[in-house]
C-alpha cells in the first residue's frame, strides 16, 4: 500500500534502504526492518500535502512534531508519517507497518548533493533507476554508500549481493566516495 500511495505523488521518488538492495537484486535476500523512501528536500511541502491529515514528524534524535508551515532544513533529513488518529510515536521506536518513513535527499540544479558530505555528488537522473519491477530505486552504489558507514552484518549482506554488479562508472564512483569519506573503509580493496 505505501508504494501504490505514491503513484499520485506528483514528484520523484525512490526506495531506499535493504528494500532497494533487494529491487535491484531482483529477490528478497533478508528481513526488513521497514520501508524507507527517498525525496527531494525542495519538494518536501507537496510531500505533506499528499498525506493531508496524517500525522507529521521529523527526526531530532527523537521524533518531533513537524509543525504546519514549518520548512526543515539540514540535518533534519528524516519524515514520519502517522495515520490519522494514531498520535505521536511511541519513544523507544519501533518502525510500524501502517507508518510512512521518508529520507529528504538535497538536490541543486539537477545535482543530487550527499547530505553527509556535499562533496560528493551525482547527476540527480543517476540518482535512481527502475527495477524489474519497475519500482523506483536509489540506484545501489549510493546506496552502498550510506550503508557503509554502519559495517553491520545487514550492510556486508547488501554489500556482497550487489557489489559484483557494479561496473564502470557506478563501480567507480562508489569507490571515489567512499575513499573520500571512508579512507581505509575495507570494501575499497574489493572494489578496486
């Protein structure tokens, strides 16, 4: 239901996290925790207008009310969307079925802009691909680049599913941004 929610989404928008890992895979190779999905920050007002009267939330170390009218700036990057009537999230959280988790992605002039790092960059149409299903996904380098700041057994998982399907320029570039931002990081051997 999430993803047949955003086929009125008048923006783009992309699946990321284990869940795009495994579109492009082609497969399911794990457990989800939960379904997270990628947009752009400059779109994030039409995002709150599609959910209308569900619940908003940004992450502060914490979740937050994300108040009306309120536009979020770095380093709030992240969005949670609650049904209507539901109330706040529950603290600790536990990511919900019914729940709409959202990662805001920085884009100028048809950049896409790392959040962790705006040096590392991409040509936002390079930012996502289709699956064979033909679900939007952030393509799997960029992908691999947030993963591998964690080093969790999931994250070697997603690593070692995809990592050989990389070639050329989007093997490159992972390698590039990671050797920027990770030097030493132990997937730099394997990808060079």
């Amino acid at each position: 239901p999430a993803l047949a929610e955003l086929e009125s989404y008048p923006h783009p928008w992309f699946v990321c996290g284990g869940w795009a890992i495994d579109l492009f895979a082609g497969e399911v190779t794990r457990e989800h925790e939960d379904l997270e999905i990628g947009v752009f920050r400059q779109h994030q007002e039409a995002l709150r207008a599609h959910y209308g009267d569900w619940g908003s939330f940004k992450s502060v170390g914490g979740w937050a009310p994300w108040e009306e009218r309120e536009r979020l700036e770095l380093p709030v990057h992240q969005i949670l969307f609650r049904p209507p009537g539901s109330g706040p999230p529950p603290d600790p959280w536990e990511p919900a079925y019914e729940e709409r988790q959202f990662f805001l992605n920085e884009a100028d002039a048809g950049v896409w802009i790392s959040r962790r790092d705006p040096r590392i960059t991409l040509h936002v149409r390079e930012l996502a691909l289709r699956s064979d299903s033909g679900i939007p996904i952030v393509t799997p380098e960029v992908q691999l680049l947030y993963k591998a700041r964690h080093k969790g057994e999931k994250d070697e998982h997603d690593f070692r599913l995809v990592s050989g399907a990389l070639r050329g320029a989007r093997r490159e570039w992972l390698r590039d941004a990671l050797a920027l931002i990770h030097p030493g990081h132990p997937w730099l051997e394997e990808l060079a």
